[in-house]
C-alpha cells in the first residue's frame, strides 16, 4: 500500500508547531523545519489538513 502523505516532522506524532511556520518543536531531535525527516517518524493522521472537496460542474450535478 502506498502512503499518500510524506514522511515529514509537519505529520509527525512527537512534533508540535511553533510560533514560525516553517518549524516543528520535536520532542526528540528539538526545534527542525516542518520538512525535516528522520528514522523515528510516527504517523498522526489528526495533523493532515485534508483537501477541499471538488466542485461539480452544472453537467455534474443530479437531477432531483
């Protein structure tokens, strides 16, 4: 099965947000960017922001 999320500290279960948006506070390697990534990453599936949903075109859209 292939994962739709990459192995990242922004989806990782021992990193937090700080105040900059670009980095992660983690709990084992300390302050590293959003993107950084190490052997120790736990997947949190409550820090994906998932994908607006796709608007139908007129053509698309059921008849009631």
């Amino acid at each position: 099965m292939e994962t739709e999320y990459e192995k990242i500290c922004l989806y990782c279960e021992h990193a937090a947000p700080t105040y900059e948006a670009e980095l992660m506070s983690c709990e084992l390697k300390g302050i590293v960017k959003s993107c950084y990534k190490c052997r120790k990453f736990i997947y949190d599936p409550l820090k994906r922001i998932p994908r607006p949903p796709k608007k139908l075109g007129e053509e698309e859209m059921p008849q009631v």
